[in-house]
C-alpha cells in the first residue's frame, strides 16, 4: 500500500488498486504492473537503460522508420513525457504511417499516440 515517506513522486501502481492491494507478488509474480500508465517506460532507470534519447538515436542511425503503430505509439508517448522533440521522427513516421503494420493495436497506443500528439503541440 501507498506509503508517503517512502516515495518522493507518488506513481499509482497495481497494488495501490482498492481491490487489488491485499494480494500478494506471489500471486501475481507472471505480471508487471508497474503503474497506470498506459504505455510505460522506466524512466527512472535511464542511468541503466539509456532512456528516450538512446532510441531515438539508435532509430536515426538505423533509418528504419516503418515500425509497427503500437511501437511508433509507444516511442511517441515516452517522448512527450521526456520533452523530447524531434521534427524528423514525426516527419518520417508520417510518411510511413500508411504501410505500417496495425496488428495488435489496443485502445491504449491509441491514447498514446494521441496524448503525445497533444503534448508535442
């Protein structure tokens, strides 16, 4: 359960949850319910994970733009949650929005792209 001494920035996780809090990690120990945030990233580990920056970089370098829209989604969001803006990944994955693939896209990538879509103004 939440806990104010211990956390500084208060982030809902699963066991926040009013019927979920008197489970136990053993019972859900194959999910990762990290948070309600609809796409999430770790961006308290970029000291380990290299963070946004990392894979926009390493998105630059492949040129590889026709990712599928749930990861375009993805990648977007965690963007807008940075504040990182970069022009030409939103020029690029425009240009190849029409032959991505739109397998196993759920409503979450759809709020995703649209919230960073919204913050990138």
């Amino acid at each position: 359960m939440w806990q104010p001494k211990y956390r500084t920035v208060w982030k809902a996780s699963y066991y926040d949850d009013v019927v979920r809090r008197w489970d136990t990690k053993l019972n859900v120990s194959k999910r990762n319910y990290k948070t309600h945030d609809p796409l999430f990233f770790d961006h308290d580990q970029e000291h380990l994970n290299g963070g946004v920056d990392l894979i926009i970089e390493a998105l630059h370098d492949r040129a590889n733009y026709g990712m599928p829209i749930k990861n375009i989604a993805h990648l977007l969001y965690n963007m807008s949650i940075k504040e990182v803006y970069d022009p030409l990944v939103y020029e690029k994955f425009e240009n190849h929005i029409r032959v991505a693939d739109r397998t196993n896209v759920t409503a979450r990538h759809a709020y995703g792209a649209l919230c960073a879509y919204f913050r990138s103004n």
